[in-house]
C-alpha cells in the first residue's frame, strides 16, 4: 500500500515513526528537514499523487487543537478539532481535501502527546464544562488506524479526562482496536453514510455503505455511542427515494438507543478548492451539477438546498428524536430551526 | 510528449538507436533528436548546461505544460553495485543544500535511493547516495515545466568507492544499453501519466461554432467555455446551435445554454452492482 515514507530527521528515531516505518518493509524510506518541503511544493498534481500516495511522518509544532468552523458541532458549546494526520486514504471525489492540498500524500504527526496537552488545555480553559473535540476533519479518524494507533492512545486519555467529548468520524471498518477497551461515554464513532448508489459512484477505495453499517453495528451492540453523519447530501432526481431508502436501511440496523446523533450536510464546497477539484476533474459529472456560488462557498441554490433539506429532516424525523439531529450550513440551520418552531418540538440543537 | 535529457552524447547514443530518434534541424545550442511525440536533449556535463538544456528543449519543442521530462544518465553510489538502475527518490544540491523530493508514481520496480548533485566528480562518496553532476538543475527546471509526478531522474550506477572515474565512451553506452527496457517502461509510464494531465489540462475545444456566429467578449468566452463543457459531461453530447434567430447575441446563446443546462435531469448515481459491497477498498 505505502511505497515511500517520507520522514523528518527529527522524528527517524521516534518510537511511533520506526514502528510504523516496520510496517512497510519494502517502502523506500527518504528523510528530510520539514515535512512542507515534500507537502507544500506547488508543482504538484493531486490527482496522480493519489495512484501512489506516500506516507510522511513528522512532528507537530504550534497549535494543535482548534476551533470548529462556526456552525460545526453536535450539541456541545465549546468546539474544537484537531487533526494528527492530513489527507485520507480513500477518495471520494466530493471530497475538499483534494481542493485543500496540493499532495495526495498521507501525513502522520506521531508527537500525538503534543494533540493530548492541547486538548488537555481546554478542558482546563472551559472549566466544569464538557468540551467537544472533532477528529477526521482533515483525515478519517480510523482508516489509518492499524498503521498509527492514535486513537488507542487517544482512548486511554479520554478515559482519565470525562469532560473531554470526542467524535471520531470515518467511513472505515478499522474497529478492532475500539474493541480492546470498554466502551467510553464521551466517545461518539460516526459513520459518514451516502445513498449505497452515491457511495459506489463517488467513494472511491471506501468501504460499502453494507460493511459500514455492519460496523456501526456492532460499535452499537458492543455499547459504544454511534453517530449517523448524512454529509454532504447530493442532489440528484431520484434522491427522495434514495435517502429515504439509505434512512430505513440505517434505522433497521442501528439501535435508536444507541444513537447519540445524526447531521445532516448539503454539499457545499469554498470557491477557491471548487476551483482546483474541478481542474483535477473536469469530466466530473458531480462539478457539473446545479451549483452556484453563494459567500465564497459553492453549493447547490437556496431553494434546492431548502427543498433537500427538509425532505431529509422530515425523513428523519420519522426514525429519530428532533434533539439529536444538527444540521451543517447556516440555510440549513434556519431551516431546521424554524421547521422546528413551527412544529412546536423540541429545539433543534444548531451546530 | 515526453522528454529526455542526457549529459553526455555516450550516454544519448544507445537511447537513440532504440528509439529510432532523429536529429532535429537546424542545430541550436544543445543537439535534440525527435521521433514524434518523444524528445532528447544533450546538455553536457553539469547542473548548469542541464538546467539550460531543459529550457532549450521546452522551447525547442511544443512549449506545452505538464509533459514528461526523464533525466537519465551515468551516476556514482556508496554501495550499489555498477550496472545497477535506480530512480531518485530525493534530489540534493550539494552547494546549496536544498533538496527536492520527486513523488513517485510509476509502477516499475526500481530501486529508489537519494541522489546529491555535485559540481566535481565525487571520489569519496561520503553518504549512502548516488552522486550524478545534473539532476538538481534538470529538476528545478523541468518542475516549472511540468507538475513533478512528471519529473524524475533516472541513473545507471557507473563507479563505487575506489572505481575508475574515467570511464570509455563505448563503456558508458554499454551501461545504458543494459538497461534500456527499464528507460523504455519509465519512459511508456511517463508518457501515459502526461496523457492523464494534458486530457484533463486542454478541454476538447467545444466553443468554435459558436464564436464563429457570434461575438463573444474575453469574459463571455470562458462563460461559454464552462457552460458547453458542464452540457458535454451532463448530457454527453452538445445540443445543435441555436438559429441566430432565436439568439440574437453573445449573451442570448448564454442565455439559451443555461436554460438548456438546468433542465438536463441530474443522475448522478451509477446502478449498484452486485459487486458493490466488495469493490477495491484502500486496506490500511
């Protein structure tokens, strides 16, 4: 899988680094000072990166943890993100890190101690109070898992700090290593789930929606909290019945009790990795959609967003209680919001 | 088109024959051979004349972004044995220090090791490398012409600590010669990753018909550009020209190909197959 490992001179005798670096005996293994000089270069094309991406190793300097993009989040009031690695191994082409970056290669920061104290700070900042970290924005959180064995580590820490909440979002079916510990209440494992035809078409090298379901699962019946991540939401002709069908699918497999959430996003793109993914990928039938450019971000118009949406809320809503569905762009949030208000429910929780 | 650059004319001699390259006339400032979509260049020793040499090249040929560029030529190593094929998996500059790290994408097993560029015949071959006189100039360079999956530098190992420096022209061609079918398979796979830029890099030109009716300003242009093409992968043909009777101008046919656009019904989902659950998942 990895022909090349790329690895900062500072980190060659780490002890996460050489493991990992065991783990490929047959890559070629290249040092180098910082991992941006293999990274960051701009002659590079993303989309032949990908037939071979290479894995780098390095050390994280300066921030780790972040804050969410507003709007991102699933109930809490403090949310942050934190990514110790940098692009993903499958590749779906609606992807925006294939906008975001210009290599395809996998970074791995293995100073995961640096992610633990950052975190660990602001749960100390927001004192008394549940904090929400996000994993798998910039990367799936457990597909690389066999290689990396962050998330054992991460685990051990989330159980010495309760008020520390975590999603690890992921289309992966790497959950053995979630297996070798008890359950964690302030652990959520959220599957990012499309339509079985979706996936097909755009998911490249991830795993089927089938074996996603049968992972979560299992998480379920092992008594792990599970989140239903419906983002982004496409549209087509026939998506009404395609969401519907992929929402029953779901709510058959996963117990209700279980289920700590579910989100709700439309596509939705910035303009400028719009941009770049449709140069990769002019002949993309996707990029050919109904977009249209609305606050530096592409996505689909108010009214087909609007439409989808509520189509997909009301769907939901048939399955699951309105307090545990969040919805991801700020239309959609007023939307939901207001749909809510009229209906006279519980509050819809606006990420 | 894929482009080849060499230092020295021993090294170029056996690539020529079995690529039935052609002198190309009239002779400029480094000696080129050309047999259609496939180019040499001769640069003569040093990362300065190479550097040059890929210049000259670009321009020589067709000036075209995102082409394969293949550095290919003799080099010293530490330990692996002459004879030996390798690729460059990092490009050092020894007098200035930096260091480039061509991605690697081919799929043809050759070994990989890090490559120093000096500017004096290396006799002491301090670290496990190969040491070669070009490829930090041939790389700076051809990466301002190509997006780097494109650019690699390919070296047959000639001398080992305490080998004869001074090697035969005709012993230099030999070492080339033996490991023509490895250049040959990098070079086939390079030429076919620069098919995958340039098919996606120039769009088939869809827009002639229509600017030969009507009048399209600069912006108006790319607007019918992006439209025909989003029509052309939507729908997989173009509709037939309007009349000029129906679109009176440039912002008319605009007009008439967004309204043409938005009532194409999206499909965007394939039919799942009974495979789908079991297609090709990346394994970690």
């Amino acid at each position: 899988m990895i022909d090349t490992i790329y690895v900062e001179n500072a980190v060659v005798c780490h002890e996460r680094a050489v493991n990992m670096i065991k783990r490929f005996p047959d890559a070629a293994c290249v040092t180098c000072d910082r991992y941006q000089e293999v990274f960051n270069p701009k002659a590079q094309n993303f989309r032949l990166q990908k037939k071979k991406p290479a894995l780098i190793l390095a050390k994280k300097f300066g921030a780790t943890v972040l804050p969410a993009p507003k709007g991102y989040g699933i109930g809490g009031e403090h949310n942050y993100y934190f990514s110790h690695m940098l692009n993903c191994i499958y590749d779906c082409r609606y992807c925006f890190l294939q906008g975001m970056y210009r290599s395809a290669h996998y970074v791995v920061f293995v100073n995961y101690e640096r992610f633990f104290e950052g975190m660990a700070e602001k749960v100390k900042t927001h004192a008394g109070e549940d904090v929400w970290f996000f994993s798998g924005y910039d990367c799936d959180s457990l597909a690389l898992e066999p290689v990396t064995g962050f998330v054992r580590e991460l685990l051990a820490w989330l159980r010495r700090h309760p008020r520390a909440q975590v999603e690890l979002r992921t289309k992966s079916t790497q959950i053995r290593s979630l297996f070798e510990t008890a359950p964690l209440s302030n652990v959520v494992i959220a599957y990012s789930l499309t339509p079985a035809q979706t996936a097909a078409t755009f998911e490249h090298k991830a795993p089927s929606v089938e074996k996603r379901l049968a992972a979560l699962a299992e998480l379920a019946e092992r008594g792990w909290n599970v989140g239903l991540r419906f983002d982004p939401v496409l549209y087509e002709l026939r998506y009404q019945d395609l969401y519907q069908r992929l929402f029953e699918d779901v709510f058959d497999r996963v117990p209700q009790n279980s289920i700590h959430s579910v989100t709700l996003g439309p596509f939705r793109m910035p303009k400028s990795y719009f941009r770049n993914v449709t140069r990769l990928y002019p002949d993309e039938a996707l990029f050919a959609g109904p977009f249209e450019s609305r606050d530096k971000m592409i996505s689909y118009s108010k009214d087909c967003e609007q439409q989808m949406m509520s189509f997909c809320h009301d769907q939901l809503l048939r399955h699951t209680a309105a307090d545990k569905i969040f919805t991801c762009s700020p239309l959609s949030r007023d939307l939901a919001a207001n749909r809510v208000d009229r209906n006279d429910s519980v509050g819809i929780h606006n990420g | 088109m894929t482009n080849l650059v060499v230092a020295l004319q021993a090294e170029a001699r056996p690539i020529i024959e079995t690529l039935d390259l052609v002198q190309d006339r009239p002779a400029g400032i480094f000696p080129v051979y050309c047999n259609g979509d496939l180019s040499l260049v001769v640069s003569g020793i040093g990362r300065i004349h190479c550097a040059a040499a890929v210049t000259h090249l670009f321009h020589r040929t067709a000036q075209r972004v995102d082409q394969a560029w293949l550095n290919i030529g003799i080099a010293g190593h530490q330990q692996v044995p002459i004879g030996s094929v390798l690729l460059a998996s990092r490009i050092t500059e020894h007098a200035s220090g930096r260091s480039w790290y061509p991605p690697y994408v081919l799929d043809v097993k050759l070994l990989r090791s890090p490559l120093v560029t000096v500017d004096k015949p290396e006799r002491c071959y301090p670290d496990c490398c190969a040491y070669d006189m070009e490829a930090a100039g041939f790389y700076q360079i051809a990466c301002r012409c190509s997006t780097a999956e494109l650019v690699q530098s390919l070296k047959i190992i000639s001398d080992n600590p305490g080998s004869d420096l001074d090697l035969a022209v005709d012993e230099i061609s030999l070492l080339i010669a033996d490991q023509m079918s490895a250049i040959e398979s990098a070079v086939r796979q390079l030429s076919d990753l620069s098919h995958v830029v340039d098919t996606v890099r120039v769009p088939p030109d869809l827009s002639s018909l229509y600017l030969e009716q009507w009048h399209f300003t600069v912006s108006q242009r790319h607007r019918l550009a992006t439209l025909l093409g989003r029509l052309k992968v939507r729908s997989g043909q173009l509709p037939n020209l309007p009349g000029t009777s129906e679109c009176q101008d440039a912002r008319g046919v605009l007009r008439w190909l967004e309204s043409k656009l938005s009532a194409l019904p999206v499909n965007l989902s394939v039919p799942q197959g009974k495979d789908a659950a079991d297609r090709d998942e990346q394994q970690s």
